[in-house]
C-alpha cells in the first residue's frame, strides 16, 4: 500500500473497492470472452494472441474507470485555494517591496 495511493485511498474510503474492481473484471472477461468464441469460431485459438491483448487492455480499462468512479480520502491536508492565493499575494508583495 505505501507504494500504489490509488489502491490506498480508495480502499480507506471504501473497504469493498477490491471486490468491486475484481467483480468488473470478471463479468468483463467472461462476457468478451463468450463475444470472442462467438464472432471468431473454429478461428479462435489461432488468434488467440489478439483475444489476449483485447481481454488484456480491457483489464486495464476495467480498473482505471471503477478506480475513477470510486469514493477516496486524502492522507495529507489539503491546501484551499484561499491559502494559495494569499501565499502568492504575500509573496508577490515582498518580491515588490524589495
């Protein structure tokens, strides 16, 4: 967890986002799957390489839109964008007044 904050986050802001990401990937799979051995036929363990690099991608898209749509919290403070924008006038400031 102290190497991937994507999964860290998520995961401390909702404890079933594993379950969530692993349940989508699994009707994803099993439905191309069953879409691949139909539209490819006697065809589909000769090109068993394009099935695996499809099911392979769609993986990546799988985590990457429920990681997107899932609830996260924030380790660390954030900064409001009132204390940036006086920060950079302070800073302007002194800058001027030098």
């Amino acid at each position: 967890m102290k190497y991937c904050s994507m999964l860290r986050n998520r995961m401390l802001a909702d404890p079933s986002f594993l379950f969530k990401v692993g349940t989508e990937i699994v009707i994803d799979s099993c439905c191309a799957t069953f879409a691949e051995v139909q539209k490819r036929g006697k065809d589909f363990w000769a090109e068993f390489e394009l099935y695996a690099a499809d099911l392979l991608v769609g993986i990546a898209v799988d985590i990457a839109l429920v990681g997107m749509l899932a609830p996260y919290t924030r380790i660390w403070k954030a900064i409001s964008i009132t204390r940036i924008i006086w920060k950079l006038t302070t800073t302007s400031f002194h800058l001027h007044n030098r």
